[in-house]
C-alpha cells in the first residue's frame, strides 16, 4: 500500500535568499537578539519540505522492546514535548503516532508564541530559527469585528515584531510537530510512528501498558502489547483511549467545537502586498461575528511563506441545532467583502477539518491516575483556541512529576499528582481559571458574540458617517441603530453579567 | 476569485488520502435512523460529507421530515474521504455512530494543517 497523492505538490518560492545580507546586518545591530536573527537568516534557504513515507516503510513495533519507562500516547505537541523533556532527563521513552508521521493528522493556524518556547523549551528556540521550521515573523496582528457589510478592525503592527525578541511566528502544524517529534528522537526517546494506541493494559487499577494496532501480513491486522512503568496520554481532542480506560468521560458536543480550514496557494510578494507587511513577514487576523453566522466561535486568517490559512468555527451542537455544515461558514467568509480581496485567485490546495476542546478549566478531567497522566488538549487545556501552549507546559510539569517517581520507584496517582500540583502554579492554568466563567456565559448565551458584533460594527458605522449633524443627533443615531438590533435594557443586562463574568 | 466549493465532499478532492482497508466508522443500527426525531445531524455537519443519504442529495429541510423515515439502510458511510476530526463521536442524539480512528499509517495525510 503506497500513500496516493491526488495532487502535485506546489514548489515553494525562496524569496528570503536575497535578503538575507541585508537582515544579517540588521541582526548584527540588535545586540541580544543577535544570535537568534543571524541563526533565521543564515538557514532560511534549508526549509525541509514535508515528505510523505509510505506505510511499509514504518518501524514495525515487534522491532523495538516491549519494556520502557514511559509511554507516551500521541506525537502532537504535548506529547513530543513530554518524551523530548523526559528523554533528556534519562528516561527511557517510547512515543507511539497514529499518523505515518507525526503531524500527519493535525490542524492548526498556527502560531507560535516565542517568548512561550523560551520559557518551556528554551535550548530549542535557536534550532527554531536555525532549521526555519516557521512561516512568517507575525508583524501584523488583527481583530476583526465583522456584520454583513462592516468591519471594525482594531490591530497593532510595525517593525518591531520584526526584530528580537520575537513576539510571534505563523507556522503550519505538520511541519511543526515532525520537527519537534525530531527534536525527542535526537535526545533519545524513541518513535513508533504509523501504529495506532488501541487501549491501555491494567493491572487493577494500575495502568502497566499499551495495546497497538498493527498488520499481520495481508490485510490481517493484530495487536503487540508494549509496557511500561508510566503512560503519558497525548491522543488530542478525541478521548477515544482515555475514555476506555476510565480515566475521562466522553464531553458533551456542546463543549467540542469544530473547526474547518482552507489553505489557499498565493505567490510571497502577493501576499506581501495584500495583507501589507514586510518580506518574510506576516499577519493574523481573529474574525469574531458574521463568521459564524449568528453562533459564537471565531476564525483566524494566517499568512504563511506562499499561502493563506482561513479557519472558522463553531460548536458541534450549535451546527446540528441550527442545521448547518461547517464549510459553508468557510464559504460564506470567503466570500465577504473584506476577505474575497485578500484571497482573489488563491487557489485551494487543502480542506482540514479538526476539533478544539472547548470546556475550558470546568473540562479539565482528574490529571493524574494509577501509572497514568494525562496532557494537552485530551486534557482539556486550551485557552481560547490557544492550545500549543497549554500542551508544552502541561507535558513540562508531567515531566516534572515523572522524574520524580522514578526516582521514588512510585508511580502511584498519590506520586503522580505532582503534576497536577505543579500546572495550578502556572500560568497557563491561572489563566484558564480566570476564564471559567466566560466559557460558561458564552454557552448559555449562543447568540452573543453574534449580537454583539453587530452592535459594535453598526454604532461604529453610524459614528463614521459624516452628517450635516450635531454631536448629539449623531450619540442618537448611533443608539437607535443599536437598538434596532437588541433592546438597550437587554444591552445593560448583558454588559453586567459579561463585566461579571470577566473580572 | 477565489474557488467556491459549496459541496464538502468535492473540496476533499484536494486532499491527500491512504484509505485504510476496512472502514472504522459505521452506523450502530441502520435502521434506527428510519425513526425521525434526531433531526439526521450527521448528514448535515460531518465536514467531509462522509454520510450520504442513499435516496440522493436532501436539503436540510428533507432531511429533517419524517415522510423519509424508513426501516433499513438509509445511510452510505464514504469513509474514504473521512478527515478524522471525530465530530461524528458528538453529534448523533442516539450515539447511534461508532467512531475510531483508522488504522495506523491510514487515512487523510495532512501536508498544509
Ligand atoms: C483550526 C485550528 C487552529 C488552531 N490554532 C492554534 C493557534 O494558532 N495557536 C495555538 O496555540 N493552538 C492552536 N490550535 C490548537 C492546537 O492545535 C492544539 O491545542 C494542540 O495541537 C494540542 O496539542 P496536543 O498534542 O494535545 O494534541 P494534537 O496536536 O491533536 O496531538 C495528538 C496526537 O495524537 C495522535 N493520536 C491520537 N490518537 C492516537 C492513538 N490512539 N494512537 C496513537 N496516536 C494517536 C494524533 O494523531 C496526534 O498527532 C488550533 C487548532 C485548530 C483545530
Ligand atoms: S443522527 Fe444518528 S440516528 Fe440520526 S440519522 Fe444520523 S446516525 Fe442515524
Ligand atoms: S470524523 Fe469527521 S469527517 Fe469523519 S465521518 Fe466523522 S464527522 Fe465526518
């Protein structure tokens, strides 16, 4: 069975060779920075370009030993992280992908936070710009507040996200998360990549082991037990592993949220052009209101080196309440006035559909279980639609967690709840719980951000237009347009309950 | 301009696939979708336009009628253009869809995700 590819794979232009004496100067100027830029510039030509293996070309998993001292269920970031940080300290790491390689099935913006990386993974910030895994350094960031005709756009760009220290970087996620994978086999964790995680073996209620999936020969499929003193669980959005070990209920489909993304192929300089920034610069728009038709989710629009990323979406119930297939939120937002400009004569190169856990802290299941913990977004951590983060730092403080019942010789939940003790001390999940509230005021009023995005780009509009009028006809016009769309008592009503829920 | 792609299921066109051997979504009991009352969520929200109703295109409306309720096989499962984002696990009011990923190795292959 050899991987079919529908589509020729459309060769990347390298506008970055020319410039790059030009930003090596600049570079040699910045002092503190001066490593990180020199280290963008001077490798920018060696993009790897993604490649595609064949299924038989995977490590079989009755090649590798069946005893290890951790496990680590799924190659996303969380789980790459996890091995990569638990390989450096010695352990002995199995991390087993579904994917024929890690990144294979992941969908994201992407961007990365820098100053995030330096914090979690300091030691691999400067291969990050050595090896180019990103797109673009983010100059140009963008909120879109969007009705029918309108937008009220409030952003901040300039030169100075150009420079060290960086603030963000789009990236694409499968070229992020293989590089990362990379990144833990070279400190020694080793990959089993193409093998699906079918459940987790248990002594009692002590997690010991995995079962994958595997081919017998044929068409035959069987299953290869492997072992191991910890099992990390990193398997994403869908609990599918975890919920059949008991260690996470099934979330409902209000708190699942799903996302559809195109990803449009535009010449570098176009794209430069259009969305106005710099060479090897680039811009993220967030799109809040008309994009999902009347249902509160958002969408982003990120640039990449030679091509345009648009996702938008909203929850699983809230489609199947009102009857409504997520593309045709993406079709509809391609077609807005604002954005067709931005994507004329893109041309679609590919159509991905992923989920992103939506429950916030009041999701977050019990982390740490019997030889098991459980990281990333299967842990419910995202903020927003911001998950990357949340996924290396929990897989930081799992490593934490882990090291220290190696050392004890107990992997018990009592050892392993340092983990969970360890992430409440981060920021990460202070922030999660300053927005618990809001995640909840946003469900049970569905319509909000809808209505709210109205208000705003209509009073905007009203206040823009120039009238032979005074101030004071103009503060009525701006009211009576907004009360066309909500009533103002139902307007102060819902401002107190959102000031309620914020601070 | 930009392409316009109405159908979900043509815009998969544009991805890359390695189709597993055997099909890892399916219905649980295919005649319990004849019963009318779930509102056939999944032929509306699956991204990929994996579940197709046998009798040809319906719009939303159709699909919510009751006159097409009838026992048997109502619904084809084109797994092979499945995107793998596990909607399908939340959106059936009876849990009437089994869901898993494919295979290791198989499935969608993602290059720009
Ligand atoms: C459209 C979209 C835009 C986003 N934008 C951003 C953004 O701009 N910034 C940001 O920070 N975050 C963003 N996110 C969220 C971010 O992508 C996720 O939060 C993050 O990837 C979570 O990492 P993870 O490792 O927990 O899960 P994943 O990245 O989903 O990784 C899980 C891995 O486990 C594998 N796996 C699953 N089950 C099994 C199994 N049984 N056996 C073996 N392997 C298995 C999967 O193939 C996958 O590789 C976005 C998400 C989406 C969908
Ligand atoms: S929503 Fe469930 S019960 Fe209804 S048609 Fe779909 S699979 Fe069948
Ligand atoms: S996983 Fe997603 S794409 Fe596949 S059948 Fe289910 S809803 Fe459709």
């Amino acid at each position: 069975m050899v991987l079919r590819r529908r589509k020729a794979k459309t060769r990347r232009p390298r506008p970055w060779r020319k410039t790059a004496g030009r930003l090596v100067l600049r570079a040699a100027r910045t002092g503190a920075g001066a490593l990180l830029a020199c280290l963008a510039e001077r490798t920018r030509a060696r993009r790897p370009e993604p490649a595609l293996p064949k299924v038989e070309d995977r490590k079989s998993p009755t090649a590798i030993p069946n005893r290890h001292d951790v496990i680590v269920v799924g190659a996303g970031p969380a789980g790459s992280t996890a091995a990569y940080l638990m390989a450096r300290q010695g352990l002995d790491v199995l991390f087993i992908e579904r994917g024929p390689v890690p990144g294979s099935k992941n969908v994201g913006g992407a961007s990365i936070a820098v100053q995030i990386w330096q914090e979690v993974v300091p030691e691999l910030v400067p291969a990050l710009f050595e090896e180019h895994v990103y797109e673009r350094i983010l100059t140009r960031q963008e909120y879109w507040v969007m009705a029918d005709d309108y937008v009220l756009s409030v952003g901040v760009r300039g030169p100075g996200y150009a420079r060290p220290p960086y603030n963000r970087l789009s990236a694409i996620k499968s070229h992020i998360d293989p590089w990362l994978a990379g990144k833990a086999v070279a400190a020694g964790a080793t990959l089993l990549s193409g093998y699906r995680v079918d459940e987790v073996i248990k002594d009692g209620e002590q997690a010991v082991g995995v079962r994958v999936d595997h081919d017998v020969g044929g068409d035959g499929r069987g299953t290869r037990e492997l072992l191991a003193e910890v099992i990390v669980i990193a398997e994403g959005v869908n609990p599918i592993v975890s919920h059949k070990a008991g260690f996470v209920s099934m979330p409902g489909a209000e708190v699942q949220s799903l996302y559809v993304k195109e990803t449009l192929a535009l010449p570098a300089e176009e794209l430069e052009r259009r969305f106005g920034t710099g060479k090897d610069e680039g811009a993220v728009i967030g799109i809040y209101g008309y994009p999902t038709a009347g249902l509160n989710g958002t969408g982003s629009i990120y640039t990449n080196v030679a091509s345009v990323g648009i996702n938008v979406g909203t929850s699983v119930a809230g489609l199947a309440r009102v009857g409504l297939n997520p593309n045709e939120l993406l079709e509809r937002v391609k077609a807005h006035p604002s954005i067709r400009p931005l994507i004329e004569e893109g041309k679609t190169i590919e159509y991905s559909a992923h989920l992103i856990p939506d429950a916030g802290y009041n999701g977050v299941p019990k982390l740490a279980h019997p030889g098991a913990v459980i990281i990333g977004d299967t842990a419910s951590l995202v903020n927003g639609t911001l998950g990357i983060v949340p996924a290396m730092v929990s897989a930081k403080a799992a490593t934490q967690a882990v090291v220290h019942a190696k050392m004890k010789g107990d992997f018990s939940e009592q050892t392993l709840r340092l983990y969970p003790r360890l992430l409440r001390q981060t920021f990460v999940w202070r922030d999660l719980r300053l927005n618990r509230y809001a995640e909840d005021y946003l469900r049970s009023h569905p319509h909000v951000f809808d209505t709210y995005a109205r208000v705003v780009t209509q009073a905007a509009h009203e206040a823009s237009m120039v009238y032979p009028d005074t101030s004071r006809q103009r503060r009525r016009r701006v009211l009576s347009a907004v009360r066309k769309i909500v009533p103002l008592t139902k307007v102060a009503r819902d401002a107190v309950q959102a000031a309620w829920v914020e601070f | 301009m930009a392409e316009m792609w109405p159908d979900p299921a043509a815009k998969t066109s544009r991805d890359v696939f390695n189709p597993a051997p055997a099909s890892e979504v399916w219905l649980k009991d295919p005649a319990a979708c004849g019963a009318p009352g779930c509102g056939r969520p999944c032929l509306v929200v699956c991204p990929a336009g994996v579940f197709e109703w046998l009798g040809g295109p319906v719009d939303a409306e159709e699909v919510r009628s009751p006159a097409l309720a009838q026992a048997g096989k109502l619904i084809a499962v084109r797994y092979d253009r499945c995107l793998e984002c596990g909607a399908c696990l939340y959106l059936c009011p009876r849990e009437n869809v089994h869901f898993n990923y494919p295979a290791g190795g198989y499935g969608v292959y993602y290059v720009h995700g």
